[in-house]
C-alpha cells in the first residue's frame, strides 16, 4: 500500500486530507509543519509527501528544498492557495513531483499521488537494475532474471553435457544464437570450437560446400580440396542458423550426415567422419513449413530432439530495463560519455513499448540515445519517436453506431480470423496459436470461408 505524509500546519486540513486519501486505499500520516514531517521522514519511510507550501515557521518549499536534497527518492506534491507563476516555478525549483493549486479536486490529488508512487517505484527499480548491472549477474552472455528466461536457463544447464541436438526457435532478435553459445560453452564441448553458418546467407551450391566441404575439381574453381564446417567443428559444436531457409537438396544431405555422422565433400566418392554437436536456430514455424513442403519432415524429427522457444522481450517484463541498463554502460565506455543510467520517464517507455525488434532493437535504441545524449541519464527525449511517443492499445473500437450497420457475431469472428491471419503473413499455426484455436478447427473454419490451401 502506498504510503503518503501529509503536512500542513492547519491541523483541520491534515484531517481532511488523511481521510479523503485514506478512503481510496492510501495509507496516509499527517504532520503539522514542515519540521515536524522531516522528523518523521527521518525515522519512517514514506512513498509520496503531500505539503501546503503557505506555512508558519518553515515553508512547504524550503521543506521540499530538504527532501530532495536528503531524502531525494520521496516525490513531493505542493499544493497552495497562491498559485501564482513565481510560486510554481519556484517549488519546481526546488524538485517537487507536482504543484497544485486550492481548491483542488480530490480525486486530482490522489491521481497525482498515484503518479508520483509509480514514477518512485520506477526510480527504485532503476536503481536495482544498475546494481545488478553492476554485479554482473548474468547467464553467460545473456541478461535477464525472468520467470520465462530462468526457464531457459534451466534447460540450458539440463541438456549441456548432453550431445542431444537442439532446435532453438524465437523471433528475430531475441538472441537465439547467445543461446546456443551458452549451451555449448557450458557443456564438455565448451573448449573446442563453435563453427556457426548462416543457411539463409548463401546459394544452396556454395551451402553444401561450406558445410561437407569439396574435393578438387567439384566445380569451376575448385582448384584444391577443401574441407567442410562439419569436419572444422570436430569435437566442438556445429551451429546452423536460419535452418528453415536450408535448400531441400542440401536438407537431405544434411539428414544423412547426421543419421551416419560423416560428411561426403561434394564431388567426393569417401564419407568423412565428424564428432560435433548440432544445434540449430530459426524464426520460422518449422512445423509450418513442413506442411507446406518447404522442410523435409524427417529432417524435422530430427533435429527437433530438444527444443527451447527463447521469448520475445514484451513477454520478459523488467529484463527490458536490466538490458537497457547495461547497453546504457557498454555504449557509454564505448562514445566516452558518462552517461550512468536511463531516467524512470524512459523505464517507463520501456517497459510500454511492444519491442518488434527485441533486444536487437532494444539495443540500437540505447545506442542511439547514448550517441545523442547531453546529460548523465538517458531522458525520454533521447529516445526515437516511435518508442516516445508509443502508446498501446487498451481497447476494441467498434467504429459503428446505426444498430443497421452492426455485423452478426460470426461475422465480426470471420474478419477477425482473416485479419489475424493476415497479420501473421497466412503462417496458420502462429494465427491458431494467436486466435486459441487448435489447427484443426481453425483449418475448418478457413475452409467454411473459402480461403485457399486452408
């Protein structure tokens, strides 16, 4: 429960206020006077202080003069009944959260105290992220302290020591690969090498090359042997990035060579064996795929042994602010510049903002408000305008307001379906996933609409 101190040197006023605020939920103290509030600011914790500035003896302003300066976490609230210019330039001078005028409404106070709770709360967050920043507390490469990523870590560790092949599937920048990294550096294989190739990053000749290698005179300029990543990642681990963009020519070659493990160099006649573990990644739903005759089903099965579904950063809550926080140091060594944190304004952004580009993102975004930067904490005004200015929708609009216009329910269910459908490029398994359908009955109600290949 928040609590809020309430000071005012008209005893009647503090009953007031500690009423009105105690009846939505605040837990509320009153003092009367300034210095009798420090005293109990000294000796209590207090999440918001609300104080007339008007006072005898010490004033609201030189009262919220000494809560910033030594209780500066405690956001203050000044109301008064001379709201003049001055007096409001005056009091945020002096650091106060808010400044209200009397009258005031009541419910105008407590959303103020409310605001002024959550931006302390975001501060205090801020201010154990850098710490955890500081200590490094980290999992491998990766950062995050999660439910979902403490999950993946869990796995990670389960399946290290054992050469089981892993599928390890998320969007694009969730860090699929550090996955992969810290499978193989915390398992037996951890002092060899770890040959990484990405399959959507070259045509299907020159794939099969890279990966089982060639013998002299393969092909135009194959002036010498050459050997594969497979055999290069001997002992260690064999990383295959995109793997659903892999040709189907190179796929089945691929399935042999795990079924046998050996690798025959292209225009070779001789298996060459290989010991190294596979581990793959991708931002396809394979299961799709296979559907759809772009992954060999065999192929499938096979490499999916353990799977391990990385989530996306808007599933991860408070790691978007850890990970802010070590971008901010990372790039602030990096440019020279002493930025030290980001602002509660800016964690708040954060953590709104629906991350389509993930850490990936999250990262360039940081990177960019450090570059531009011209104080020792990032503020929502370093920030690019889409993060800025992001708003989430709350809410279903239905734009019609003639009763006539108004579509039947299995109607508003159709286009819905499409428009999800629609939004996940036709990928049917994400938009079941989306709509909580099984596939089954999602297929059957496309078929009903006459939606094609359904």
């Amino acid at each position: 429960m928040t609590r809020v101190l309430v000071v005012d040197d008209e005893r009647e006023m503090c009953e007031l206020l500690v009423e009105e605020l105690g009846a939505r939920k605040l837990d509320v103290a009153s003092a009367t006077g300034a210095d009798a509030a420090f005293a109990r600011l000294s000796e209590e914790d207090f999440d918001v202080v609300v104080t007339d500035l008007k006072m005898r003896g010490t004033s609201g302003i030189e009262l919220c003069d000494r809560i910033v300066t030594n209780r500066p976490d405690v956001p203050v609230i000044a109301v008064t009944a001379f709201g003049s210019m001055e007096t409001a330039v005056a009091t945020m001078r002096a650091g106060a959260f808010d400044f209200l005028t009397k009258p005031f409404d009541m419910e105008q106070l407590a959303l103020s105290v409310e605001r002024a709770a959550h931006h302390r709360a975001l501060r205090e967050e801020v201010k154990r992220l850098r710490q955890a920043a500081t200590a490094r507390a980290r999992f491998e490469e990766l950062i995050g302290d999660s439910p979902v990523m403490d999950a993946v870590y869990d796995v990670v560790d389960r399946i290290a020591d054992v050469d089981a092949t892993v599928l390890v599937t998320g969007e694009t920048g969730t860090g699929k690969e550090l996955i992969a990294r810290a499978i193989h550096r915390r398992g037996r294989r951890g002092g060899a090498q770890m040959v990484t190739i990405n399959c959507a990053a070259m045509p299907e000749r020159l794939l099969e090359s890279e990966l089982f290698g060639h013998v002299r005179g393969a092909f135009t300029d194959a002036r010498a042997d050459k050997k594969g990543l497979f055999q290069h990642a001997h002992r260690g681990t064999m990383f295959l990035d995109e793997i659903g963009e892999m040709p189907l020519e190179v796929q089945a070659k691929l399935l042999r060579a795990l079924e046998t493990r050996t690798a025959r160099p292209v225009g070779g006649a001789e298996e060459v064996p290989f010991d190294a573990r596979l581990i793959v990644a991708t931002n396809r739903d394979l299961a799709a795929a296979v559907e759809e005759g772009r992954l060999r089903e065999d192929l499938y099965y096979r490499i999916n042994v353990v799977h391990i579904e990385v989530p996306p950063l808007r599933a991860r809550g408070a790691d978007a602010l850890l990970l802010a926080q070590a971008f901010v140091e990372q790039f602030a060594e990096q440019y020279r510049k002493s930025v030290r944190s980001i602002s509660s304004g800016v964690a708040e952004r954060f953590l709104a903002y629906a991350w389509p580009g993930n850490v990936r993102e999250l990262r360039n975004c940081v990177e960019r408000a450090v570059a531009l930067t011209r104080y020792e904490e990032l503020v929502v005004e370093d920030l690019p305008g889409h993060v800025r200015d992001y708003r989430p929708s709350s809410h279903v609009l239905v734009a019609a307001y003639d009763p006539q216009d108004l579509a039947p329910l299995a109607e508003m269910e159709r286009r819905y379906i499409l428009r999800v459908l629609e939004a996940v490029a036709g990928n049917k398994r994400q938009a079941a996933r989306i709509l909580g359908l099984d596939r089954t009955t999602l297929y059957r109600k496309l078929a009903r609409y006459g939606v094609e290949g359904s």
